[in-house]
C-alpha cells in the first residue's frame, strides 16, 4: 500500500482517478478544499509546501487539477489564456518541482493533461495547447528525476461523467467511463513506466 495525495480530488477526473486508487492510502486535496482533507492551490508554491510538510511521507502525487478557458482563439483574452496556462500547466509543474523535495524515493508523479492536443476541437485551444505542453514536460523531465522517482501523464478524452458539461462542444467524440480513466492513473502509480503519456480514447 502506497500513500497517494490526488490533488483535484473533488473534480470529475479526480474522482475517476481515485477509482484506481483503492489499493492505497489516499489523501484528498482541492484548490477549496471541500470535501477533501486538505486545500491547496497548485498555483501558489507555498501552499503546495505547507500540504506535502502537513501530510509528510507519501510515495505518490495524483494531480488531477487544471482550470481551462474556452473560446476561440481570436477572441481569447490575454488574462484568459493567464488563467489557463497557471491553472492547467504551470500549477501541475509546481506540483512536481515542490513535490521533489518531499516525495520518498522511488515515488512517482501523474499528471493530467486531455485529449485536445491530438483532436482539436473549436474553442479549445488554450486546454489543447497547455495539454501538449503537460505531455512534452512529462516526457522530458523524466530524464532529470533524481531517486528513481517517476512522472506520467494521463491524457484522456472527456468521460461520461463530464459529458453532460461538455457533450455540446464535443460533437463527434465519444466519451469514455471515468473507471477507464482509473485504470490509467493506477497503471501510472503501481507500474513502473516512466516519461509516458497515457492515453485514454474510444
Ligand atoms: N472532465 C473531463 O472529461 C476531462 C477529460 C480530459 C482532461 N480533463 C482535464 O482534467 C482537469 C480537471 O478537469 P475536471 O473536469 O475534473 O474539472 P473539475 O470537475 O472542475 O475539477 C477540477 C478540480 O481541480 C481543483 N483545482 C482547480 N484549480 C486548482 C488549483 N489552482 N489548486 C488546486 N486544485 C485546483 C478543483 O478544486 P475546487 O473544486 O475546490 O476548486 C477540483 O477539485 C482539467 O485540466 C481538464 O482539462 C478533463
């Protein structure tokens, strides 16, 4: 059994994460912090300390958190695409950098990024765009983990649970069920594959 922190947990994706999770001590965490044992904001890297200093020794970090704004990209507002890039993208980085000087050896990091990158969709470009950037980073910054520690990403399409949200904007995709979702957030946490993205597709 491994001490799991899901970060996003009162989210549709955090809940389709911990589904996969059922084998673990898992911490809850979400920016309010309702319904969860802790609250932190990923985009604040001292909040991020206090939560890993608070929970002490755990093996794992589940993020399942990301903020994004819709529209088109010629209407998009620079403080929308600010709100996107540090909710969805720079938020998930500091997870990791903060993250490091806590986690146990051997731990690992899931990241979550979204389907949007590979299947455009109108409207999306902010999500699409900082999806691609949370693949790249994952792939990459692999290379640079000290301690055997891994980093992953899940990149789902929208799951069934959230098509009531965004079924509108998605005609032509097919949702997934969040247990799916699950399943890849589990592989990524008791596998031992790193610098992956894994992605979840009908
Ligand atoms: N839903 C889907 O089908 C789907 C598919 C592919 C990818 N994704 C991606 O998955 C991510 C989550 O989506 P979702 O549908 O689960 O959203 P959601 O239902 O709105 O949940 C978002 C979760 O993240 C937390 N959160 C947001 N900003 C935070 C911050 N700065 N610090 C800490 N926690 C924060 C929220 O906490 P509070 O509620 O307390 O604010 C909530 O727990 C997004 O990046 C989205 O693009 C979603």
């Amino acid at each position: 059994m491994k001490t799991v922190i899901v970060i996003g947990a009162s989210g549709k994706i955090g809940q389709a994460a911990m589904k996969g999770l059922g084998n673990h001590r898992v911490i809850t965490a979400s920016r309010s912090g309702e319904g969860c044992d802790y609250r932190v904001d990923t985009t604040d890297k001292a909040s991020l300390r206090a939560l890993f200093e608070s929970v002490g020794k755990f093996d794992a970090v589940v993020s399942a958190a990301g903020h994004c704004e819709y529209a088109p990209f010629t209407s998009m507002t620079d403080e929308q695409w600010e709100a996107t890039i540090q909710g969805k993208l720079v938020g998930q980085m500091n997870i990791v950098k903060v993250g490091l000087d806590h986690i146990e050896d051997g731990g690992s990091f899931t990241l979550i990024s979204g389907i949007l990158n590979v299947k455009p969709m109108p409207e999306g470009i902010a999500d699409a765009t900082t999806s691609g950037a949370i693949d790249t980073f994952v792939k990459c910054v692999a290379y640079e983990l000290p301690r055997g520690i891994r980093i992953n990403a899940v990149n789902p399409t929208v799951i069934e649970e959230a098509w009531s949200v965004y079924g509108e904007m998605m005609p032509g995709y097919q949702p997934v069920p969040g247990a799916l979702v699950g399943k890849a957030f589990e592989r990524c946490v008791d596998s031992f594959i790193t610098g992956q993205v894994i992605f979840v597709d009908a």
